[in-house]
C-alpha cells in the first residue's frame, strides 16, 4: 500500500542545522510521502543559498522575505526585488513577513513597514504572502484586512498558533490556516479546537523545520519528513481517514502555492 502523498509547506533546509545532511533529509521526507518542501530564506542576502537548495533539489520550492524578527537588522526589501525573484520557476511565495511583537516589539514600526513591502509583492506576482504572527494579533488582523480591501492577494498564516479571532480574521479575507507541531502538541486542544472550526480547504500542513518537532520528536531538532505526524493529527481533528485529509491539503497546498503545482 502506498504511502499518502502531503506536502511540507514551510521549513528552513538552508539553516546550520542541516549542513551536511540535507540529501539524506529529503530521503527521509520521500519515504515519509513528503513529496515536495517549500525553503523559507528569512533574509534577502541569503536568497541565492535558498535558491541552490531548490535549484538542486526537484522536490524542493523556496520562499523569501525578510522575518519580521530581523526587520530591523536587515536592509529594508524593496517590491521590485522581491518581483523580480518570481521569475524563477521554482520561487512559489513571498515571505515569510509578518509581525513578532513577542521578542522584538521595540522595532515594529519597521516590521509593519515592510509588510506592506511585502503584501504589495504578492499582490503583484500574484504568489501566495507567508505570514509569520505572534503577540501581535490586533495589528495583524487589522492590516491583513485593511491592505486587502486595497486589493487582493493569498496568504497562508503559517504555523498558525494565534488566537481564534486572529484565525477568523484570516479565513474571512480567503486566507490559509496551516498545522505545524505546535498543532500535535497534548497542551494544544485549543489550537486544535481552532483549527477543527475552519473550514479544511483551508488547511495545509508544515514542518517550520528545524524547530517545534511534533511528538514523538518533540524537543528533537525536526525535519520534512515529520510533518507527516502533524498530518496525522490533523486527520483526527477533522475526524478524517489520513490519506483523505493528506490528500485534501494536497489539494489546497496546489491551489494557493499554484506555481509548485
């Protein structure tokens, strides 16, 4: 019996924790039914590693913004830049961008900044916006909402692990929810409870790879291939036979991230 195929929408293969091991990581995630990786630079200068590790790899698509925790240490992107990125047939998304008021709320005026940099990107190239949110709920919601009734764009909140409004918020505008390891931990039923309200064509499924391993890894450094176990969780939260749920986010990951269908 063959394993059902999902997709890992959101790891980070070019970090340090990786080194040296990447063709072996992407084995695994194979074996696991992970058929393709997207690879999030979170810092402009380093897009042309990220782009060699896709170039390199044909199950691997990459991403690329500025993080909202280094907004503030990196050179401000410009939407030309980041246009010009999508020309190459394997750059799937624009981000990840967002707001991170939980560590780094002293330079959040330069994190809204270049959101919008950002927003006006993927409106541009029409790719899907990646949105990393945390402690900043009301100013998320508030400028997802406000920038889209300036005009469209897709967006998937990744590693969703806000609050219920927040969530709302996002689904109203047309947007994606997506279920890291955060999502399979015992403490999360709230999340869960969240994630159960939406509606599952909504959903996609991630590693954020290194971190937040979902159990049975969990404190263990995480990879590709495990977003399979957050998958599985996700299938009982939607009270679903797994290969049904795997292949409803396959589904939704080909609708919003078109580019790596």
């Amino acid at each position: 019996m063959s394993t059902p195929e999902i997709t890992d929408s959101h790891c980070h293969l070019d970090f340090p924790d990786f080194d040296g091991e990447l063709p072996d990581v992407i084995a695994r995630a194979h074996a696991a039914g992970v058929t393709r990786m997207v690879t999030i630079c979170t810092r402009l200068r380093q897009e042309p590693q990220v782009r060699a590790i896709a170039d390199a790899h044909p199950s691997v698509f990459y991403a690329a913004g500025t993080h909202p925790m280094s907004a503030a240490e990196e050179p401000l992107a410009t939407v030309d830049e980041l246009v010009a990125l999508a020309d190459h047939p394997k750059f799937v998304g624009i981000g990840e961008t967002g707001l991170d008021y939980h560590y780094t709320q002293d330079s959040m005026d330069i994190q809204k900044e270049s959101l919008l940099i950002h927003i006006e990107a993927a409106r541009q190239t029409k790719l899907p916006l990646i949105i990393h949110a945390r402690g900043a709920d009301d100013d998320m919601a508030q400028i997802l909402a406000d920038e889209h009734a300036k005009g469209a764009y897709t967006c998937v909140m990744h590693c969703f692990s806000s609050s219920k409004e927040l969530g709302q918020a996002a689904l109203d505008l047309g947007f994606y929810l997506s279920m890291s390891g955060i999502a399979a931990f015992p403490k999360s039923q709230d999340l869960r409870d969240i994630f159960a309200a939406a509606p599952l064509d909504r959903i996609l499924v991630e590693t954020d790879s290194p971190y937040l391993a979902p159990p049975p890894y969990r404190g263990k450094r995480n990879e590709p291939g495990y977003s399979a176990y957050t998958a599985r969780v996700g299938a009982e939260v939607f009270g679903l036979e797994y290969a049904e749920f795997a292949a409803q986010t396959q589904a939704n990951f080909e609708r919003l991230f078109w580019k790596a269908a």
